[in-house]
C-alpha cells in the first residue's frame, strides 16, 4: 500500500491504471488494514465511533477495480487536519493507542514503527496541505 498526494480524486483514481511512479510524493507501508487504520486513526485524533465513520462513507474509496481488490481511498478532511494539527507528543499518544487497539486484535504493530507511520503520514498531509492538495491511499 502507499499513501500518496495528489490534486483531486480524478488524477489520485488514475493511479490504478498508471501506477504512481515518480509523479506523486508518496509513502509506502507493509503489513496493516490501511482502511481500518485511517478510521482508527481518525477516532482516536478527532473522536467519533468506528461504526459512525464507516456508515458515514468513510473512508471515502476514490476508484477500484472489481476483479482485482485493488482501490483509492482519499483521506478524509478531518482526518488530514487532526494529523496536521498534531504535536510530536499527540502523535506519538495516538500511535501508542493504535498499536495497542491493533493488539486488542490479535495483529502486533510495534510502538516504534506505529509512531514512524503516524509521524511520516503526518508530514505528507502537512506537505500536501501547503500545496492544496489531497492525501489518497492506493492498496494493490
């Protein structure tokens, strides 16, 4: 999976087809549910229930392809701005909280490297916030 910026849904959707190449600032992150994850994260940063924000649509899935479970998903507004507005020490809490919610379902993400993808998915929403634009994620 990588989380990726880009302009809008349309050019961030065309990386199904295209890929994202060198065209897009982007990280890269292995072995988690990107779609729990940024709901979880989003309710440990801006409050709310898991079950709200997937009946409300999140998160919100931007292009897929039905044969293959390949899918965008853009990343919600709240979200980017909890994750921007965060502190050092905020993000390192929320990260701890993950890790540990994440081992309240039998999955082990260590507390470091929970807190180097909060952290890193932090600077890219900063960073795509300064050049008004999005944050997606391409799960393959």
């Amino acid at each position: 999976m990588k989380f990726f910026v880009a302009p809008d849904d349309t050019s961030a959707g065309l990386a199904l087809r295209t890929g994202l190449g060198q065209a897009f600032e982007s990280l890269s992150f292995g072995n988690f549910d990107p779609e729990e994850a940024v709901i979880e994260w989003e309710c440990l940063l801006a409050g709310g229930s898991f079950e709200e924000l997937v009946d409300a649509g999140e998160p919100r899935i931007v292009a897929d392809q039905d044969n293959d479970g390949c899918v965008v998903f853009a990343i919600s507004p709240r979200l980017s701005t909890a994750l921007a507005d965060a502190g050092p020490s905020r993000l390192r809490d929320v990260a701890a909280s993950w890790a540990q919610l994440r081992a309240e379902d039998g999955e082990v993400i260590d507390t470091e490297i929970a807190e180097a993808i909060v952290g890193d998915l932090a600077g890219l929403v900063s960073s795509a916030r300064r050049h008004d634009q999005g944050v997606y994620c391409w799960v393959a």
